[in-house]
C-alpha cells in the first residue's frame, strides 16, 4: 500500500516537472510568435511585393457603337449645358462700363431699375441675333433670357421688395416688354436705320424730355453686330466675346 502511494506521488511530480521543463524550453518561441505582424496571418491582405498586381480591363466600345452613342448624347447636350452657356453669355450682355457714364450722364436717362433693364435688353437682343445663327439656337437663348431674368428678380429683392406677389407681377410685366422690345429691334435690324432708331427710342427713353442720342446709339448696335457677325459661337459661349465702348 505504502509502495502504491510512493509511486502515485512519484507519477504526479514527473508530470509536473516535465510541464515546468517544457513551459520554460517554449516561452522564446512562444514569445517570437506573439510578436509577429498580425498581417502574415490576415486571410483578406496579400503582401504586394509577392503577389503581382492584375492589370485593369478597359472596356472599349465597338468604333459603330461610340458613334452611335455620340451622336445621340449630341442630340441632349445643349440642353444640359443652356444655363451654363447662358450665364458666360448674359455676363458680357450685362458687364457694359458706361451704363453711369453714358446712358445717365450722356443720355440724361435716370438711374433706376428700369433703366438698367432697358439698357441690359439692348445687349441681351444683340447677343441673341448672334445665337439665332447657330443650330442649338432655342436652348442658348432661353438660357440667356433666364439668366436675364433671374439677375432682374434678384435685383427686385434686393431693393427691399419683400412681397413675392409684387415681384411676380413685375416679372410678368416685364417679360412682355421684353418681348415686345426684341420685336421692335428685330423690325429695325431687319429694315433700315431709322426703323432701328425709332425702336431705340421708344424703348430706352421712358419720356420725351430725355436726351438720348438715338443716331450714335443706332451706330453703335450696327458695329456690335457686325462684330458678332465675325464671332464665333465658341467665342461668344466660352467667355471670348466682350462688347466694345460706346464711342
């Protein structure tokens, strides 16, 4: 019995002994594998230098399909790009120097609102003669036209106009004028220099007593547009056109 205990207690201090021997002999390895990067063993990572990267595919149509789509993205394009185009446009029709200079100090017209849009309608006419040449003609002059109007409306709240109803029929008000000035400019460019004149006058001189120079007016527009004439429509949508002084 005594023999079976010495033994028992002999079994169990080997068992103990080896797994001290063997925890001491595995603590290095067991140390240098803890200190590893973790993305030696990551399943999503590769390692660069060792797997080559894939060259990317490149889709490329069939040179009858890239002309087909071409030609029918051709067919939307202006009218994604009117705004955009009628902005670069509306800039050079409303950046005129003289307004101060000529039209109220030359002219003796008064500086008010409605001066400024009789002024402005004058070039926003012009650049539209020239844009009624090119194939894409309604979209960019609805663009001008909005961008005109949109300037206007600004301008209305600005002032201190607060009621929407009030600036909505003013709105209204002044589309038809508009309308009808273009009408009349049409009818002068289209007839003579005196036709051209008279449009001028009952359109930019809100009284008789005004003191506007219709002939160097009448002048000047004919140069404007034989100066659009020469330009193209790239120069005139891209920012390259600027209209001259009133001499």
């Amino acid at each position: 019995m005594l023999s079976r205990s010495a033994n028992l207690c002999r079994m169990t201090y080997s068992a103990k002994l080896r797994q001290c021997l063997w925890s001491v002999s595995a603590r290095p390895a067991i140390l240098a594998l803890a200190q590893q990067p973790r993305s030696q063993y990551s399943s999503g990572s590769k390692d660069p230098a060792k797997t080559p990267s894939e060259p990317k595919k490149t889709l490329v149509l069939p040179k009858s399909y890239a002309e087909t789509v071409r030609r029918l993205l051709k067919r939307f394009l202006p009218q994604y790009q009117s705004l955009a185009i009628g902005k670069v446009v509306y800039e050079a029709c409303s950046s005129y120097p003289e307004f101060k200079e000529f039209w109220v100090d030359d002219c003796q017209l008064p500086e008010t609102f409605q001066t400024w849009f009789s002024t402005t309608s004058l070039y926003v006419w012009m650049a539209m003669v020239r844009i009624r040449a090119d194939p894409n003609a309604k979209y960019y002059s609805q663009g001008l036209v909005d961008c005109f109007f949109r300037d206007a409306e600004q301008k209305m709240r600005s002032s201190g106009i607060k009621s929407s109803r009030i600036v909505n029929d003013t709105l209204k008000d002044l589309v038809s004028s508009f309308k009808g000035t273009v009408m009349s400019l049409d009818e002068g460019f289209a007839r003579s220099d005196a036709v051209l004149a008279a449009a001028i006058w009952r359109n930019l001189a809100p009284v008789d007593e005004n003191v506007i120079q219709v002939d160097r007016i009448a002048q000047y527009v004919r140069r404007q547009l034989q100066k659009l004439d020469k330009c193209t429509i790239d120069d005139l949508t891209t920012g390259g056109f600027i209209f001259e002084r009133i001499e």
